[in-house]
C-alpha cells in the first residue's frame, strides 16, 4: 500500500497540482494587496476620501453597557469588503485568461491529418446490399 501511494505521489501531474495550489494562493494573496492596497484607495480619493473596506450598511447598531461592554454586537451589511472581493474576482479572472490565452498560442499546432479519401455514400451501399440481396 505504501508503495502504490508512493507511486501516485510522484507523478508529475500530482506534483504539478501541488505546485499549481501553492503557486496560486500566493498569487491570490498579491492580487488581494493589489487590489486592498493600491486599486482600492484611488477609487476612495476619487469618490471623496472613501475607504471602501469600511463601507457597511446597519441594519442594528450594537448596545453598548453602562460600563463599556458590547451587550450585543452590530448587525451589518459590509458591502464594501464585498466589493473589494469582486475586484479580486475580475483581476484573477482576467489574468487567468491571458495566461491560458498565451498558452494556447505557444502550443505547437497539431498537422492536421490529410482527410480521408471519399468512398461510397450511405445510399451507394445500401444499393448494393439490396442489389445482392435481390441475387
């Protein structure tokens, strides 16, 4: 059992798959810096100093005790974090597609095979065959 394991370990494609998952959980944590740190604050400056990550709809403002303490906790709708996730989205997506893109171009194109010379049509042969069923 240790060996088939083993086996399945060390083909490449298990390999590649790990590589790929590692490889893209950095490449997601840029894009959300990306996306958090730079895209998301020029969008804020130019609607008026708006920090996004911050923008929330209450629907229930939270109770705070005489002493300070959170009796119960806000109930918000944070739209703003949702917003900055779909920017993410977008960004991944359309660098995805560009890399799949130059993929496909770099691939060698496949020679395409010489077709198949013609032969007798459908009705040909079921002529035949009725002509040497009649004999």
């Amino acid at each position: 059992m240790f060996k088939e394991f083993k086996d399945f370990i060390m083909k490449g494609n298990v390999l590649d798959l790990a590589v790929a998952v590692i490889i893209a959980g950095a490449f997601g944590a840029v894009v959300s810096s990306f996306t958090n740190d730079i895209i998301m604050p020029v969008f804020g400056l130019l609607l008026g100093n708006v920090d996004f990550s911050e923008l929330k709809y209450v629907m229930q403002e939270a109770s705070i005790g005489a002493d300070g303490s959170v009796l119960n906790a806000e109930v918000a709708i944070r739209w703003g974090k949702f917003v900055n996730y779909i920017i993410d989205f977008i960004l991944i997506g359309a660098v995805l597609f560009m890399i799949v893109k130059a993929y496909n171009k770099s691939k060698k194109k496949e020679v395409e095979a010489p077709a198949a010379p013609a032969g007798p049509s459908q009705e040909d042969l079921l002529t035949e065959i009725r002509d040497l069923l009649k004999k």
